[in-house]
C-alpha cells in the first residue's frame, strides 16, 4: 500500500520539522519507540523531554536510550504530558503524542481528551513559531473514542491566526486505524 498509516506519517513530518541541536517533547513516551526516534533527529546537541505517568514506561524508555547510546540526550519526567510547562522553559521545536493507552500496558492508564488538550495549550506557549504539535490518535479497542471525539470537537475552536490544524485518516479501512493530526504554530 503506498499510503502510509499515521504513525509512519507522523516520523514523516518530524523528520521535515527537527534539526540537530532543537529541543524536541515526547508527550506519550510509553515503551521510548518515539523518544528514541527523536534523540536520533535531534543529534548530540539536542534534547528531547519525555514524559510519562507510568513508571514502567520510564523504565522501558530509559532501556531503549541506553542500549541505542542517547539516554543523554533525553530528560524523563514523570508526570503528565499536561504538566510540561512546569519543566520546559526553553522553545521548542516539536511536541509529539502517540494517545490512548501504552502498548503491552494497562488499557485503563490511558490518555484522556482533557488532559491532552491542556496539554495540546501548554505545548503551543512553548512553541516556536513553525514549530509543529504531531497528534497520533488511536481510538479502536477499549478505549480512546471519548478522546478522539472531545479533541475532534475542541481542535476546531483553535484561533486559525495563530494555529493551522490538519487532520488525516483513513475512511475505509477496518478497526479504527490512528488518526494523524498536525498543529502548526503560525505566530
């Protein structure tokens, strides 16, 4: 299939936006796939915040940045993505989250529309301009349509001078397939 699912869009549109040296923010860290993609794009004088309200995904994370060389490259933080003001200070160049729950983990720790949109909020103050929020939203199984559908009606109400917001997802494809959504900051 040449169209890709959102996850392989998302590394995509990463690897268009960081450059060696930016500060990057893995919202959703859960088992590092994403963390450790990032401390790749970011090079050894970047940094990528990770965050994380399971111990066991910090854990499993902090693996993956050590046997992959660039655990220095990173911060993990334990506490929720919504919280990343309190830790981040500095611009940045790229937030990403990977929502719902962390895969081989317990389906009832999973994101949540409320706290994903503070967070979404916190993200664009950290911002720079041009800088880009990547939302992969996965919604089938147990959990995640309250989320998708609270963040599908909260997006829209963006300020469209400050915020371009783009949806992509596939129509016809069987079991709920993620959602990719990208927030440009425009000023």
């Amino acid at each position: 299939m040449t169209l890709q699912q959102a996850l392989y869009q998302s590394h995509e549109y990463a690897r268009k936006v960081v450059r060696n040296g930016d500060t990057v923010v893995d919202a959703t860290c859960g088992n590092g796939h994403d963390t450790l993609f990032l401390a790749g794009l970011v090079g050894n004088t970047g940094k990528v915040y990770a965050f994380d309200i399971q111990k066991e995904a910090l854990g499993n994370t902090r693996k993956m940045l050590m046997d992959g060389g660039m655990v220095k490259r990173c911060i993990l933080i334990p506490d929720g993505h919504e919280n990343m003001h309190r830790y981040i200070s500095e611009p940045v160049k790229l937030v990403m989250f990977n929502l719902g729950y962390r895969p081989g983990g317990d389906h009832s720790i999973c994101t949540t529309g409320e706290t994903t949109l503070r967070a979404i909020h916190a993200a664009l103050d950290l911002l720079v301009v041009n800088g880009l929020i990547i939302l992969v939203i996965y919604h089938g199984g147990d959990t995640g349509f309250e989320e998708r559908d609270y963040l599908l009606s909260k997006l829209p109400e963006l300020d469209p001078k400050a915020a371009a917001v783009m949806m992509t997802r596939f129509i016809n494809l069987p079991n709920n397939p993620p959602i990719l959504v990208c927030i440009e900051k425009l000023k």
